[in-house]
C-alpha cells in the first residue's frame, strides 16, 4: 500500500526537528494514476453497489431473524419505546439528595453556586436552629445548566447528585426550567447507585 | 465575435453562502462572486458563533474553564480539555502521575478518531454519499459511547482536570474498546472501498484545493491539512507531551495538498489513532491519578467529609481558584485540525488574566479564497469539509 | 367503438392507478426505508393510525397531507404566471410518458383482441424523447421564474445537462431500434420472446447508456448537479412549497418508474418471463381455465412480471441513489459529450455495421 519514507530529502523534516525513525513519516498518495478499469466508473460503481446492497440485506435479514440478544441488526433504537442502557458515569439533571425524613441535605454552603461555570444555581441560606443551616431557597435553572457535573464534585455533604433523567427538559417557557428545590428533592434510596458511583470516583481509589 | 461580446451585457453574480446553508455548517458566510460557475471572488465572513470565550475566561476560576473549552473544538472536546489542562500545569509546573497521562493519551485519541470520522463522514455528505457519511457517523457513536462511558456524557465531557482526571477507567473498558474497534474497522473498510477508489469522489477532490507547502506554511497550515501538503509536522512528534514519545505510531503525509490528500492523510490518522489507542491500553501502568496537591487538585471525598484542614483547603481552591504563580506559558497539542494552543497569563490570582486560544481553523478558513478561487461553485463544497473549520473553535 | 373506449378508458384507469395511486407514494416510502435499512437505520416510523404504524407506510399519506395544506408560497418577485406553470410542465410529461409503454401482449379475450399499452404508436420511442424534451421546460422556467440565485443557477444546469443528455439518450436507442427493426415498443416487447434475443444481451453499451443518460435527465444523484444540495440549497426549486413542490417531487418518481418500464421494455424482455414463450404459458393454462380464462390468467402473469422487473430496476436506480457521490457540474457535461455520446456512436456503428452484415 505505502512504504515508510524517512523524507531525508526534504528540507521540512529539518524544520520539524524530528529523527526520521522516530517521526515515521508515511505517505498516503496511493497512486497517481487511475487504472482505465477505474477510469470506466463501471466497476467501482459496480463494487459500491454491492457494499451497500450487502448492509441492505444483511440488515434486513436482521429485520426478520433478529440476532440473539437484541431486538434487529441495526443500530438505531425506537427512542421513546426503548432505551438505552446508561453507563453509570452518565450525568443527567442535577437533582438534590433528601433526608430519610424528606429535608434536604444541602447545608447551603455556596460551594456549588461558585463553581458551577454556567452560574445557574442560585441559594439563600437560612437558619433552621442556631448553626443549622439550610437553603431556604435553591434554584436550578436548567436553561442554563451544562450538565458539567461539577456541582456534584465539590459538593461536600453528597447533597447534589447528577442523575440519570434526562427527559422532560425541554419547555416552551423559560421560567418553568427554573428549578426550585421541591422539585429538585429526591429520596436518597432513589439515586443511590450514583450516590455509591460519587463516592467510589472521588475517593482514594483514584491516588 | 468581439464586437458581439461587447454589446452583451453581462454582469457578475454576487451571492451570499451562509450563514445557514447547507454547506457552510461551521456558521460561517461565504460572499461569492460568480462568472457564470466560477468563482472569481470570494470573502469569508466568520464570527456568527462567537461567545467571547477568552473574555469569559477572564472572569471565572482556572477550574470552570475546562467545561468552556468542552465547547471550542466540539467534535473533539477532550483534546481541548487536555490542551488546557497541560498548559495551567505548565503555569503551576506541575507534573501528573504516569496512569493520568495514558489515561489522557486514550482521551486525546478517541476524540481524534470521532473528529476525523466526522470530518470524512460530512465530506462525503457533502458530496452526496449520504451512504459513507451514516457509516461513520454510525461509528462515531460507538466512539462516543466509549467516551460516554469514560467521561459520563457524549460531546460535552468535562474529564479533564488541572492535575488529574475527573475518574479512572470504568470497569470492562477495555473489552468495550475492543469491539468498538472492531466495529470502527469493518466501517472503515466499507467507507475505503465506497469513497476512496471511486472514479466520481476522485475527481470532486483531487487537484481541488491544493497548496504548496511553503504557501501552506506562510498561511500557517498546522494538522491533517499541513501534512497533506507533505510536512510531516505533527506536535505529537515534535514536540511530544503526555507519554506520546512512547507510543509506535506513523504520521502519515500526503503530496499535493488537495482535497484527496487531506482527505486520504485522515483515512489514515483515523487508523493510527486506533493503534495507539490500544498501545496505550497495554501499557498503562497502575497507580493515582490525581496529584497529591489538595490547592491544585481536590483530595478524596473521605478527607473532605472527615478533616477540617482538607475541607478547608477544598473550600479555599473551589472559592477563590487555583493560583498559579504570575506568568505566562504557551502550550500547544495536536488538535483535531491542528496545532491547538493556549496562550496564558497568570497575575497570581485565581483567575486567568488572559486565556488565548491559538484555533487551528483559523488559519485554514484564511486561506479559503486563495484554495477556491478560480474554481468552480462545487468546488467550495469538499474544500471547506476538508478545512474543517469548527465555528465553536474559529470564532470563539 | 364503445368497446374500444372503454377498453382504453379501462387502461388508462389501470395505469394511473399503478402509477400515480400505488408508485408515486410507495416510492417514497421506498426510498426512505431502503435508504434506511442500507446505511444501518430503521427509517420513518412515526406516523401512525390508532397506534398502527404499517412499518411508516402512513408517512406518505402524513406527507400527502402536510403538503396539501401548506401555504403555496410564491417569492415576492417572482414571475407568477410561469412559477404556478413550471411543475405542470414538469409534472404531465412524466405521467403521460407511460401512455406507449407495453405491460403486456396481446391477447384474445371474448372475441376481442386486447393489446395492453393504452396508445400503441408507430412512432413509440420517439413520443418520449418528445415528452422528456418538453420535461426540460419545466425546470428550467421554475429556475428562471423563483428570481432567486440559487434557482437560477440550478435551472441554468438542468438546461445544460438535460439537453445534452437526451442526445446521447437518443443514439444509445438507435442501436435497439436497428436490432429490432421497428420503432413501436410493442414490436420491441413482443421480439424478446427469446430470453437470447432480450436486449441486454444484443445491446449491453447501449443499456449502460440509456441508464446513465435517464438517471442523469431525471436529475437524481450522481446527476443531481440541478438540485445540489450542498452546493445550491435546493436548485430549481429552493423557492417552492406545498402542493407545487410535491409535484416536482412526484414527477421525479413518476420518470422514475417510467425509466424503468422503458430499461424493461427495451432491455429486459418486456413481460416476458426468461424461457417461457407466450404459447407455452397459453397452453399451461389452457388445461384448467378455458381458452378465455387461461388468456386472462396469462395477461394477469404477464403484467405482473412486467411490474416485477420495473420494481426491481426501481430498486436498482434507488441503490445507486444512495451510493454514490455527485459529479461536478463541468464533469458531467464531459461525461455526455467526451464519453457518452461517442461511446454510442461507436455502438451505433458497429450494430448497423453488424446488422447489414447479418
């Protein structure tokens, strides 16, 4: 197909500054010059053709015999219907972990609302008892999120999880993708597994 | 015969390409001149998808840059993250643990490989293969889908840290590059055989758009398109960074510089790209991937939850940003188009003074008038897919 | 003379229905599941009755619908008259092509002698060359007429390229006509009885020929340069709409079967079946229906397998839509008049040549 040039005779190789063994220039011009079959488009339309007619009936074979395992050949999915399977590194909507009793974590320290690079978290802490306290309101404007996964990273209390939703963030209106925290409140038995994926990412696992 | 010419009266069409049209999908504008199908002039109007990058940069922590660089190069986010990454390093000069620069190699190459199956795929589009452009689109996903399960989303990624990496391999990663690879090879093959041979892309692309290599270079051609013109000039080689020096892998380069050479060099980067990728896999050694440096990189999750001195250190560096020492550094990676460089300026606050991104396309889109003009209306169509010219990239 | 009217009446019912009423939509939906199940898709599934989906054969009576009540859209500056007259122009020449084009023989039923082509003409091939010239206008006023750039440069090259490929589409026919010595395509249909004596094995450059040019005056990819999309947004007709729009895009199908029905006819034997004479097929069922039925059940075999070739020529012209790349504008002008047109001269010749020899 191509052979390993070391370009010794060209002054770029000079410019680059690289040893011809360690660069490993090669070239990729396969030729110059179309051979007449070539030249006659017939064959290679010819080959084409039977490229794609093998992808048809390959694929429709798969139609009617699905492979074991899945549902067809092809790759696409009917979205709605089926779905795929989410690695668990998948980040969704943000979404606030509650108490057991349904109060939220958040001790509304702000770490989040600094880092989040969209600036689309906003808090007003509050005192629940003296040295208690907690976000009196938390607003997440999903119209702003970028789904970075930052929040969830610095959070200091795994109060903020990335879940895997990710339907229903389309709106006709702003003001309803502006989140606020009952609507954001999940049970922790609910993102459990995230909570655990969090917990084993950031840990001493990784130093 | 003169005299006829004379009295007809003709005059040159003026038309405007872009900003949405088909053709331009980098949101870039096109102000052709035509007589009758040639082109006699052309201006290249760019700048519909600026978001004041570097100037927002100024304004947030060295950390909260790294999801905006996501949004530079979007068909290859992670190569910019890294780009970034490298470059404040440089700034702190500081030096990653070996697991964390493979980890980086596997990420820089993936998004290489998506970024040129997309580059191939929209030029076949483009040129009416509709067929070729879902073959690799189709292999693109399962690229993303490896990137996905590394980084937790598709395109915007947000991996890289300073200092480290977002997390480690999930687990069965390697049984998943294996069959994605698979995947990637058997369409590569089927897209090989429908484009490259056949006599109707031949000649849509060759002798199209070609430059000499000293033109290229005087308009500063860096990447796929510099090396089609037959500079073997890759920063991977030149000027090695992570563990490239490491890796066994050919730069491949072309002759004339036109479109088929370009088109023939990202054939070829999208199979060494798999090949280091592997490499990479196989030689990782084990161990942290962080640096041991709680104002740079956060520690683990425990000793926030568990010591007043990690807590405060993690509030300190969240609040008020990493704090290289005053400075300025350039940094440049092989991007998916090119030399991709950060220019940073550090006055010792949290913040960046200034970020500035030398855009690879950039350079490319300048030279747009001098590849076309002359040429036919068709043949702005594979010359500007083969630029590549990324919007979120170029205009910033 | 009623017999006769209603017999044509009768034809001409039967072809439009085929044509119009089963093709035009199910080739769309054709074209968008084979395209989908060829590139690793499912293709258009959405529209359903009730929750049944018919694997999106319902898009094409979404689509029917949409772009029937779509506003008819027509440029400020356009030329009224000859924008609302371009897809008429466009539209009548690819239905009443199929007028000449033989689905089947001739047969004797009750009597009468029932020959199925709804005009059977002395000058046959010619009655299209005719239409397809007339084809031209079309597009090239929607070109001219939209005052827009775009559709100005699109009608500018479909004048180009459709005129200079009917003349090489031409003399790659001569070739067939000479062989078979009669310029009526029942004549032509009826001489392949023999599966040697089938077109394709007595002309194969000149079927190359007549593929390429009819794909090319049909404006379909590799020749799609009049409506390029990446270069000319959509050609002639970037400035129509709705129900205008929909008959552009049903004329194109509509010459679509047509080019078929014609590779059939001149090429592929027609509606006969490879080694089974019209005889033969009449005295197989003869045995069990009567001699009227067993003309019927010969017509119905015949029409159908005349159907079935142009479904499979449909499936062909399809395939290579969606394989390959188009040419450049300045390409496929050379194409005609350095390649085509003196490859079937060259055809020409040596078939007469070879034909007085004989």
């Amino acid at each position: 197909m191509s052979t390993t040039t070391g370009l010794g005779q060209s002054p770029y190789s000079v410019q680059v500054g690289v040893p011809a063994a360690v660069l490993k220039a090669k070239k990729v011009r396969r030729r110059l010059d179309l051979t007449l079959w070539e030249k006659l488009y017939v064959a290679e339309i010819v080959r084409g053709l039977v490229i794609t007619s093998k992808h048809f009936f390959i694929n429709m074979l798969g139609f009617i015999f699905p492979p074991a395992g899945k549902k067809r050949k092809v790759f696409t999915v009917y979205y709605p219907e089926e779905k795929l399977t989410l690695p668990s590194a998948y980040r969704g909507r943000p979404v606030l972990v509650a108490h057991a009793d349904g109060s939220e974590k958040c001790v509304a320290c702000g770490l989040c609302e600094k880092m989040c690079p969209a600036h689309a978290i906003s808090i007003v802490a509050a005192e629940k008892a003296p040295g208690e306290r907690y976000p009196a309101r938390y607003t997440l404007d999903l119209g702003r999120c970028v789904y970075c996964g930052y929040c969830e990273e610095v959070c200091p209390k795994e109060a903020i999880v990335m879940s895997d939703e990710y339907q229903g963030l389309a709106q006709g209106d702003r003001n309803l993708l502006r989140f606020q925290k009952e609507q954001l409140l999940r049970p922790e038995g609910k993102v459990k597994t995230r909570l655990y994926f969090v917990r084993r990412i950031y840990s001493k696992w990784n130093y | 015969m003169s005299e006829i010419s004379k009295d007809l009266h003709t005059e040159h069409m003026v038309i405007n390409m872009g900003p949405s049209h088909p053709v331009t999908h980098g949101t870039v504008k096109f102000l052709a001149t035509l007589e009758g199908e040639t082109i006699i002039d052309l201006d290249v109007e760019i700048g519909y998808l600026h978001r004041g990058f570097e100037k927002m940069c100024e304004n947030s922590t060295w950390q909260q840059v790294i999801p905006y660089t996501d949004r530079l190069n979007y068909v290859s986010p992670l190569i910019n993250n890294t780009g970034y990454a490298l470059a404040v390093e440089k700034l702190l000069g500081i030096d990653v643990p070996e697991r964390c620069k493979y980890l980086r190699v596997i990420a820089c190459e993936l998004s290489r490989l998506s970024d040129h199956l997309t580059n191939v795929a929209a030029a076949g589009l483009e040129l009416g293969a509709f067929t070729a452009f879902l073959y690799f689109v189709e292999a693109r996903e399962l690229v993303w889908d490896l990137i996905e399960a590394l980084c937790g989303a598709r395109v915007t990624v947000n991996y890289i840290r300073i200092g480290g990496l977002k997390n480690d391999l999930p687990e069965r990663f390697e049984e998943k590059v294996k069959y994605t690879f698979k995947e990637v090879r058997r369409l590569w093959k089927d897209v090989d055989k429908l484009l490259t041979k056949n006599r109707i892309f031949i000649d849509r692309v060759r002798g199209v758009g070609a430059i000499s290599a000293e033109e290229a270079i005087a308009y500063g051609f860096t990447g796929p398109c510099l090396r089609a013109c037959g500079v073997p000039y890759d920063v991977r080689k030149a000027q090695p960074y992570l563990v490239y020096d490491r890796m066994d892998f050919e730069v491949p380069i072309g002759e004339t510089g036109d479109n088929y050479d370009k088109y023939l060099v990202r054939m070829e980067e999208i199979q060494q790209s798999m090949r280091i990728v592997e490499q990479a896999l196989a030689q990782m050694p084990d161990g942290p991937i962080n640096v041991r440096m709680p104002q740079v990189r956060m520690e683990p999750k425990e000793k926030i939850y568990s010591r007043i001195d990690s807590l405060i250190y993690h509030f300190k560096t969240v609040i008020e940003g990493i704090k290289p020492p005053p400075g300025e550094v350039y940094l440049a990676v092989e991007g998916g188009n090119g030399e991709l460089g950060f220019y940073l300026v550090s006055d010792g606050s949290g913040k960046p003074y200034k970020c500035r991104v030398r855009p690879p396309c950039f350079a490319l889109t300048a030279a747009m008038p001098r590849l076309v003009k002359g040429r036919l209306l068709a043949d702005i169509v594979p010359t500007f897919d083969m630029i590549n010219m990324i919007g979120g990239e170029c205009d910033r | 003379m009623l017999a006769d009217l209603i017999e044509s009446l009768a034809k001409i019912v039967f072809i439009f229905t085929v044509n119009v009423g089963v093709f035009a939509p199910i080739l769309g939906w054709v074209e968008r599941k084979q395209s989908a199940v060829m590139q690793d898709r499912i293709g258009a599934n959405r529209a359903d009755i009730l929750g049944f989906t018919a694997i999106g054969l319902f898009h094409s009576l979404a689509d029917a619908v949409k772009l029937l009540t779509k506003e008819d859209f027509v440029p400020a500056n356009a030329n009224k008259f000859f924008h609302t007259l371009a897809p008429f122009i466009a539209l009548v020449p690819a239905i009443s092509a199929f007028a000449i084009i033989p689905f089947g023989g001739r047969y004797e039923l009750f009597g009468r002698e029932i020959n199925l082509v709804i005009a059977d003409l002395d000058v046959g091939i010619l009655y299209v060359f005719a239409l397809a010239g007339l084809a031209t206008y079309g597009t090239v006023l929607a070109g001219w007429s939209s005052r827009s750039n775009w559709s100005l440069l699109g009608g500018l090259r479909a004048s180009a390229q459709m005129l200079s490929y009917e003349v090489a589409m031409g003399l790659s026919i001569i070739g067939i006509i000479i062989v078979y010595g009669s310029l009526r395509l029942t004549d032509i249909g009826a001489a392949q009885e023999n599966f040697f004596r089938w077109g394709i094995f007595l002309q194969p450059v000149g079927f190359i020929i007549y593929m390429t040019c009819a794909i090319a005056e049909n404006k379909r990819i590799p020749f799609d340069i009049p409506e390029a999309e990446s270069e000319l947004v959509a050609g002639y007709f970037t400035e129509y709409s709705g129900m205008k729009f929909v008959m552009f895009w049903m004329a194109e199908f509509l010459e679509m079967v047509t080019i078929s029905a014609i590779v059939t006819t001149l090429f592929f034997g027609a509606w006969h079946i490879p080694f089974v004479t019209d005889a033969m097929l009449l005295s197989w069922f003869s045995g069990f229906a009567g001699p009227n039925g067993a003309a019927a059940l010969a017509m119905a075999v015949n029409i159908a397998v005349f159907f079935a070739k142009v479904s499979f020529f449909i499936w062909l012209q399809m395939t290579i839509r969606w394989t390959l790349p188009r040419f450049r504008y300045d390409q496929v002008m050379r194409m005609c008049w350095k390649m085509l047109l003196p490859l079937s001269l060259i055809n020409l010749s040596i078939t007469g040549l070879v034909v007085l020899l004989l």
